[in-house]
C-alpha cells in the first residue's frame, strides 16, 4: 500500500531562472515569483524610508514632549505615584508577616490616636490650635 508521491525535478536548469516542477502536476496555473532585481529594489526603497525615519526620529521625538510636555509630565506623575504606591503595600505586607510586629504597630497607633484625641480634640481651644496649623501647613502647600 505505497503512495506514489510526485517527483521533483529542476526544468531549465540551465537558464538563470531555476523552476522547481512536479512531473504529473499542471504547471500554467502555479503563480509565478517577481524577478529577485525588483524585490531588491522594493528593499532597498523600504530600508532608505526606515533609515529616513530613523534620521528624523529625534527630530519628532522633541516636537512631541514640547507639544505634549504637560500631559506626559502628569502621565509619569501618576505612574510612579501607582507604583510607589504598590511598593509600599509590599513592604507593609512583608513586614506584617513578621510575628509581633503587626500587634506592636496596632498599639503604636492606638497610643497616637489617644493622645491626638486628649491633646487637640477634647477642649475648644486645642481645637481652634489644630484649625490654625492645619491652614497654616494649606498655605504653606498652596501658596
């Protein structure tokens, strides 16, 4: 039970142009390779743009940050807030791992907040005291 698998065989091989043909197989209707000259020539074009761009690609890379300097100063602001971001809760993470630390961090800020509440928050002008360094540090921020 042997399939019988056409052959390959070089016609012309004489000739500058090498055709691969099946003996048995239609060869009018098989699509015919552009000539080597004009697919280097058709490189040689693309490669002369691509170099050309490459030339001027500083050029466009300054005309782009001046025109959108603003945006991609806030884009890279937010970027790195997102990352600093996502390192520090790493970092807390870790740490929290670590046994007696989260406990000892939770009385840290149970004490502060104790302390916060009886030194600025019970009597009024304690109060009127944190109003004026909290508009005190705002102006110090906004200007």
């Amino acid at each position: 039970m042997a399939t019988e698998q056409p052959q390959i065989e070089l016609a012309n091989s004489n000739s500058t142009e090498a055709t691969v043909a099946l003996t048995g197989v239609d060869n009018q209707n098989l699509p015919k390779l552009p000539p080597a000259s004009q697919s280097n020539e058709q490189w040689q074009q693309i490669g002369g743009q691509v170099s050309d761009f490459l030339a001027q690609l500083p050029v466009y890379l300054g005309r782009f940050f001046n025109q959108y300097q603003q945006p991609l100063i806030t884009l890279v602001l937010i970027l790195s807030a997102i990352v600093t971001l996502k390192v520090v809760l790493a970092i807390l993470g870790a740490i929290n791992g670590i046994p007696l630390v989260a406990p000892t961090f939770e009385l840290i800020g149970i004490g502060y907040t104790t302390w916060f509440s009886f030194r600025y928050l019970i009597k009024a002008s304690s109060r009127q005291e944190l109003a004026q360094e909290i508009r005190h540090f705002q102006n110090q921020i906004v200007g």
